[in-house]
C-alpha cells in the first residue's frame, strides 16, 4: 500500500492532516472521534499517487499510523483536525474537520517528484 509518492496519500487523517502539533489537554479531545477510521486521498496538483485509501487510528485526540511513517496528530473537541506525516525526505500536512462519523479537508506537501497537494476525505470504521 506504501509506494514512495504515496506519504501523501497517509496524510489526511493524514488525514488529517497539517502542521504537527505536540499534544496538548487543550487540543486533544477524549472520546468523542476516537477509533478507527478510513482516509482517501485525493491529488490535484502535482505527481503524487491520488486515490489511495489508508486506515489511521485516533485516541484520545491523537491521530496515529502504524507503518514505516512518522504520523503525528491532533483531533480538538470542535473536530479541528492537524496531521503531519514524514518518510525519509518526503513530507505532508493538511488540516480539516471532523464531525460525527466523516470528515475532509486538504493537505499538501513534497515528494520525490516535487510539491504536491490535494483534499482528502474520512469515515469512522
């Protein structure tokens, strides 16, 4: 599922995704988005994979992957949701919103073959 072009395509939630936000009582929420969810991203300008879909777990405000990349996360109470994700030189970030059992937002970022961006969409497993 991981090609090098795709770091992106885990982003959203990557998601969620964004800036890395160290984690904070006041940003992350406990509960209320917590488990798993399905992220699909989508490439509008630039190289990167488009339409690749990932899981990505949430706890207690935290967003997290298991896998060769670093993702680091934060859901807020509002559903505000920031990811960054990295894999050797190769990063993206993104940002959107959370709201019941779904969410979107956009994310960009650079790649092995440039700057690359897009949005990206969630839905609780």
């Amino acid at each position: 599922m991981f090609a090098r072009n795709s770091v992106f395509a885990v982003l959203a939630t990557s998601t969620m995704t964004v800036a890395a936000i160290s984690s904070t009582s006041a940003f992350a929420m406990r509960g209320a988005f917590d488990g798993s969810w399905m992220v699909q991203i989508v490439t509008s300008r630039g190289t990167c994979s488009s339409g690749v879909g990932f899981g990505v777990e949430i706890r207690d405000g935290i967003v997290s992957a298991g896998g060769i990349l670093d993702v680091r996360g934060n859901v807020a109470a509002n559903g505000v949701t920031r990811v960054r994700i990295a894999s050797g030189n190769q990063s993206a970030s993104g940002g959107g919103l959370l709201s019941g059992n779904s969410g979107s937002g956009t994310w960009q970022g650079v790649g092995s073959e440039g700057a690359c961006s897009g949005s990206w969409s969630a839905s609780r497993q």
